[in-house]
C-alpha cells in the first residue's frame, strides 16, 4: 500500500509482528499516566511531591549546565593563551 511513498520504511522480515506489538508504546504510558491521576485524585499531596521533584530536577540540570559552561569558558581561555609554533 505506501511501498511509492517517500516515508516507507522497510523493517525487515518481522515488521508485522513488531508493528502489531508497537501498541504497547503508546498503551502502557496512557494506562500509567492515568493511575497517575487517579493516584493524585486519591493523595492530593502526592501532586505536591511529583511538581517539587520536577522543580528540584529542573535546578539540579540547570545547575550542572551551568558547572559545564563555566568549566568549557575557563578551557577556552586557557587555549587563547597558548601560542602554536610550526616547524617546517
């Protein structure tokens, strides 16, 4: 049926039997996303938890990009004082 589409991808021989089990990789996270609620519905503390743990997770990223930056700019000018010399 799209074998003359741009998008075709072939798989290989087992496509079938991995396309019909893709249904899990959106299933599984729809089914868990919805005990999630259900879970936050029944302990509304537990929103308070899951958004603190975002934020915290959030700042320990933030903070470490900023380490590597701070670590790439001190690198970079260390290399703007070395002076290369060919010899021929």
């Amino acid at each position: 049926m799209f074998n003359r589409a741009q998008t075709f991808v072939h798989f290989g021989g087992d496509a079938r039997r991995w396309i019909n089990q893709s249904w899990w990789l959106v299933f599984g996270p729809g089914v868990a996303l919805m005990l999630l609620a259900l879970a936050i519905i029944l302990w509304p503390q537990l929103l308070a938890y899951l958004v603190a743990g975002a934020i915290f997770l959030a700042g320990v990223a933030l903070s470490s990009w900023g380490l590597a930056l701070r670590r790439a700019t001190r690198v970079q000018a260390q290399q703007e004082n070395v002076a290369y010399y060919e010899v021929s």
